[in-house]
DNA sequence: CCATTAAAGTGGT
DNA sequence: ACCACTTTAATGG
C-alpha cells in the first residue's frame, strides 16, 4: 500500500484509504458531545485516510466529497486569489474539521488544504454527514460552536491585515502558529516548519518582507532562526508586537 | 563527488 | 512592494 518515494509526489489520492469499523471512537473536538447512537452512525460510515506531506486533500471548486476530521498531522487551508498568489486562512490540527461545505445541493470545496506533514483524517460522506446533523442537535451545535470560534479568528485576522505593519503582521503570524502547534523545549521551537512563502501568505506580505523582518527579529533578540526552524525566544515581545499583549 | 534546482537572503528602485 | 541578483541548501545522478 505505501508508494516508493518516487511518485509520492505525483499522487493526488491518498495513499491509503479503509473501511475502519473497530478503531476507537473518534474524540475529535465537534464530535465529542454527541449521542451514542450518532457516533456508531458515524462509526460505520467512516474512513480512514492517509496523506504524505505535500499531497493535497483539498482542491478549492470542486465538488466536496464530504467532511474529514483531522486525526494526525496538520493541514494548511488556504483559498487562490486572482493572481494566483495563496492567501491562508487557517491552520488544522487534530481534532479540527475541515472539508465542510453549506451547499446541500451541490457541495464544492470552498477551500484548498494541503497536508504539511503526513496526515491522517477520518472521512465522512457529505450527505450522510448533513443527515446526521440534522438528526443530532447537539452535533450541529457543536459544528456551530467550531465555526464560530474559527470566523471570531478570521474577523481578528483581516482586521489586523488591514491596520498592521509588516513587522506587526510577521510577528502575529508567528504567534499564530506558535497558538495552533505550539512550540517545543525551552527554546520554544515552533512545530511547524514553514517556508518564508508561506509565512508571507499567512501574513499577507512577501517572502522578501518575511526575510528581512526574521533577521530583523532575530537581532533584536525576540526569535532566533535556523533554516525553516524558528525559537520563539521572547514570546511576550512578539505577541506586544503583535497587539496580543 | 559535482551538477542542477529550489529556497533564502540582500540590495536597489 | 517588486524585481534582480547572490548565496545557500537539497536533490539526484
């Protein structure tokens, strides 16, 4: 089942998919609240679905196949704009549910993902899915609370973009990432390594920008960096910068 | 080991 | 912010 290294990239579908009815039930954050019966429900219709680093889950257009939940690894979403330049809305981590679409007659993927390390998601059937919500009122709730939890981030988010500097907007891009992964050790060592393309699409600057303001963050003494792996040295600074504090 | 390519960094406009 | 150039790191024979 798992493909030589040569034509991981190339692959499209995930390199591996089952029919997985006596895994555990699934603890993911919506999930938890609701009944008995809607989890065994849930539990025959799943799949399980593996992604390598790299490989994308989601393509932005196209029909929605259903919902996925994160169980391992993280997932970058993010939406193309005109010119072709990724704007990223969001950052997964397990427990977070992504692939949702509102169109009940002809779900389409309002968002792209790509897997940013090997990943694993459980995959539900949309209208098996949209059924289930509307027999659980307690499960739709809990999507609800997910949802607005994640547009209270969006708002914050485009509001800064609009009003902040550079500086300001790297600094909370790192401080966003820092609140979806975490960071590890004393020296605060994000967990996820990210290219300056993409920290400039987080941020909305340039990768030139996100450059300049690293080594200028660096000097200061408030991160330090080596290659894609970034310390967070004074996190307090960072989040001032950021309007956090 | 070297050659090729992608990403990072830097300076100028 | 954008572009062009240099440097560095990663990949593959």
């Amino acid at each position: 089942m798992q493909p030589s290294a040569a034509n991981k990239k190339q692959l499209v579908e995930p390199f591996y998919e089952l029919s997985c009815h006596n895994c555990p039930v699934l603890d993911c954050s919506v999930l938890r609240h609701c009944t008995q019966d809607c989890l065994e429900k849930i539990d025959k219709l799943k799949k399980v679905v593996g992604f390598f680093k790299g490989q994308r889950i989601l393509l932005e257009g196209n029909p929605a196949r259903g919902v996925y939940f994160l169980l391992q690894g993280k997932v970058k979403l993010f939406k193309t704009d005109v010119r072709g330049q990724e704007v990223i809305i969001r950052f997964a981590k397990p427990g977070d549910i992504v692939g949702l679409s509102v169109n009940t007659e002809r779900p389409e993927n309002e968002v792209s993902a790509t897997a940013m390390e090997d990943t694993m998601l459980c995959h539900v059937n949309h209208d098996a899915f949209v059924e289930l919500l509307n027999s659980d009122a307690k499960l739709a709730f809990e999507l609800l609370r997910f949802y607005r939890a994640e547009l209270h981030k969006t708002e914050m988010r485009s509001l800064k973009l609009a009003t902040m500097t550079v500086q300001e907007k790297v600094a909370d891009a790192l401080v966003t990432i820092y609140e979806a992964y975490g960071a590890e050790g004393k020296q605060r060592t994000l967990c996820l390594e990210l290219s300056r393309q993409d920290i400039g699409n987080l941020a909305g600057t340039t990768k030139e920008q996100v450059s300049k303001v690293l080594t200028d963050l660096k000097n200061k003494g408030m991160i330090d960096t080596n290659g894609k792996q970034i310390d967070l040295i004074n996190l307090s600074a960072l989040m001032q910068l950021a309007g956090l504090a």
